[in-house]
C-alpha cells in the first residue's frame, strides 16, 4: 500500500511539474479557502463533484503547506470517505489512523525530494537543521526519511512518530 501512495504523489509531481500542493490543487480544480477555524488546522470536503481544501488564516505559512499537501493525500486518498462525512482534524491527523497515517505518507513524498534531503544530509546538516530548511516539521520530516529507508537508505531518525504532530 505505501508504494502505491507513494506512486499516486510522484505521479502528480510529474503530471504538474511541481512540488507546490497550492499549484497542484488549483490544476486539479480543488478550491483552496483559507478560513479562521479555531483549533482546528484545515479539512477536506467533497460536495458531489466540488472538492474543498479549507486552511486555517491564523496557523503559519509552512505549516499551511504541510495542510494542503495532507489534505491532497485526503482527496487522492480517500475521497470516497469524504463523500459522507467532512474530514476534520479530530480524526485526520491520528498517525494511528489508517487514513491519517496514508495522508502523512503522501504529504511527506509531495513536499521532499529524495535529492533535497541527501543535500541537506551530505552539508552535514542534521535531522533537526534539514527540517528547518525545509520549513517542515520533523515528524513529516521523519516520514520521509521512513520512506527513504524503506528504498535502502540507512537514515538515523531520531524522533518517535507522534500520532497527533499536526495538531
């Protein structure tokens, strides 16, 4: 299953030439809204044909990346799920969700570049530095090191996969 969501990430970065989740949505015909809402850091929704990717104003620009791109793998994903029920973050950013974690995984394969890490790594920047540079947070960092190791690199991952990292 992770090489199929993997592929699913790759094959949009190749259709659209680009990493960006904004340019991706917007080429899919996805509405991208920006919205105070609260706690809450965004959601996906299908209504019939129009899909909604709705983003948190208040929450920081990388961060509102890091949402988008989760929110893309919610509507590759799992958009079947989508067709009865908003999903919202009480259940979307659960690691221990088979759903969430599928999202993560798609969101840490759109945003890095296998290339841009090893860079970052080859500088002899760390886990921590690499992270910042890439203006992610280190647990999807993290996933995409997961991915990295399961195609053969032996990458040092020195944090526990939080289940609730985006909350």
């Amino acid at each position: 299953m992770n090489d199929y969501i993997i592929n699913r990430s790759i094959r949009l970065i190749k259709k659209y030439k680009t990493r960006n989740p904004f340019e991706i949505a917007a080429n899919m015909n996805i509405d991208v809204l920006f919205m105070d809402l609260g706690k809450l850091k965004g959601f996906y929704k299908r209504d019939g044909h129009n899909r909604f990717i709705i983003i948190n104003d208040q929450i920081c620009e990388p961060l509102q990346r890091i949402v988008c791109a989760h929110e893309l793998g919610h509507d590759q994903l799992h958009r079947h799920i989508a067709e009865n029920h908003t999903l919202q973050e009480f259940a979307i950013y659960d690691m221990k969700s088979k759903p969430e974690y599928e999202a993560n995984l798609f969101a840490a394969e759109l945003l890095f570049s296998t290339k841009d890490v090893l860079e970052y790594f080859g500088q002899g920047y760390n886990f921590y530095e690499t992270a910042c540079f890439l203006n992610t947070d280190v647990h999807l960092l993290a996933v995409k090191l997961m991915i990295m190791n399961s195609n053969g690199y032996q990458l040092n991952i020195p944090v526990d996969l939080k289940s609730d990292f985006l909350r």
